[in-house]
C-alpha cells in the first residue's frame, strides 16, 4: 500500500471510531443517571454534602457521566480497529495471537477501574479531608469539583492497567524484546514511583500502595514479552531449519 492509502485506511478507521463513540454517547446518556446514583452512594460521597455552584453544573455532570461511558463503550472496538489496521502488516499466526488482546483490553481497563476506585480514591479522598480538618476548614465541595477530583484519579489509573497488553502487542509485532525491557528496569521503575506519587495525595502509604501494583504491572508485562519472545524464537528456528 501507498503513503496515501494507508492514510485512508487510517481515517476509515477513525471514522469507525468517531461512528462508535457517538453509539456509545447515546448509551451513556440512557446509564448516565444510574452510574451516578451507583457513585453518590458509596461512602465517599456520603460523607461530605455535594453543592452545585452553577446553573451548568448538572448538565455538566450528566455529560461527563455520559462521555465516560461512552469511552468505556468505544475503547475494545477502538483497539480491534487498532488491530485491524496494523493486520495486514501481520503474518497469519501474529494475526490470530493479536486479536485475543480486544477482550483482555476491556478486561484490564476494567480492573484498572476497580482498582483506583475501591483502593486508591478512597486513600485519596480521605487523606485530602484529614488534611482539611486539621487545618479546621469548613469542608463545601461542588459536585463538578467532586467528581473532576474522582475522574482525575480513575482514569489515568485505569489506562495503566493497559500496559501489559500494549507490551505484549508490541512484542508480538516485534517492536519490543524482553531483553530491551530488561535494560530499561531502572527507568521504568523511576516513571512508575513518579506515576504513583503525582495520581496520589502526599503520603508514604498511598504512594507505597500505588506504585508497587504499577511496578508489578511492569514486571508482569515483561514476563509476558518473554513468553512472547520465546515462541518467536522457536518459530523463527524452526523455519531456519526448513530451509536449512
């Protein structure tokens, strides 16, 4: 294919993409009002009153509900366009290898979810109004500052849990190796503690209980590679030895 087909094979794509997403808005309108009754009964929000300071607060609120959902929605077709772009540059057993990630994708952004909501926001959350209290503050929160602090914390966590299958994508259309990953141990670890430390309040139990799964998420993505990596091996001997 030409520079300009496959630019035109891209913005198919992306027009796919934009045609989901817009599916995916009008399903996150219809669940926008039960997600939100599902989030302000959690203890969090119970424990403080949530105020609406302006007239496009709720507006504001019931479309960012309905936009998340939407991303929700989109993001496993989004990775089988992905998928599908890059096919025809895949040979036939990278082609079967690549497209069971569509799934685990969603599975993963899905326990990136879980995460950050059920363990990490609520440390966020509790360690900004002990701070509040100690400082004898009058504690009035909006409902857009509320959940803007929420959406802030769950969502970068959350394409975190990505990056194992990103890894092993790339391992499987030989990008990376387990033996580059290997190398870049010390500066991986660096970004990941950084990670933790920036999507997490001031405190050594938050950023200790933060950046240690994303650590782990990393040691997991290159013991992935290296399962990967190793059946390249024996495939590309293998044919070695055929024309041998």
């Amino acid at each position: 294919m030409s520079l300009f087909d496959h630019l035109n094979e891209l913005r198919r794509r992306l027009i796919y993409v934009l045609l989901m997403l817009t599916i995916g808005l009008v399903i996150g309108v219809v669940l926008a009002k039960p997600a939100y009754n599902f989030l302000i009964d959690r203890h969090t929000a119970n424990a403080i009153a949530l105020h609406a300071f302006s007239l496009w607060d709720g507006i504001g609120m019931y479309m960012k509900f309905a936009f998340v959902i939407a991303m929700i929605v989109t993001f496993p077709f989004t990775i089988y366009q992905l998928w599908a772009f890059v096919k025809p540059g895949l040979s036939k057993n990278e082609q079967r290898s690549s497209l069971k990630y569509v799934p685990l994708a969603l599975m993963m952004l899905l326990l990136g979810l879980a995460f950050s909501y059920f363990v990490v926001f609520p440390l966020a959350f509790d360690f900004t109004r002990m701070v509040a209290g100690q400082l004898e503050l009058q504690e009035t929160y909006g409902i857009a500052q509320y959940f803007a602090f929420l959406f802030h914390i769950v969502i970068p966590i959350s394409l975190l849990f990505e990056l194992p299958l990103v890894i092993m994508f790339l391992t499987a259309i030989r990008i990376v190796n387990p033996i580059r990953l290997r190398k870049m141990r010390r500066v991986a670890y660096f970004v990941m503690v950084v990670t933790g430390v920036t999507i997490t309040p001031p405190d050594f139990i938050s950023d200790i209980l933060v950046s240690i799964p994303l650590i782990a998420l990393y040691e997991l993505s290159v013991w992935l590679s290296g399962t990967i990596y190793r059946k390249q091996v024996e495939t590309d001997k293998r044919w070695e030895d055929e024309l041998g």
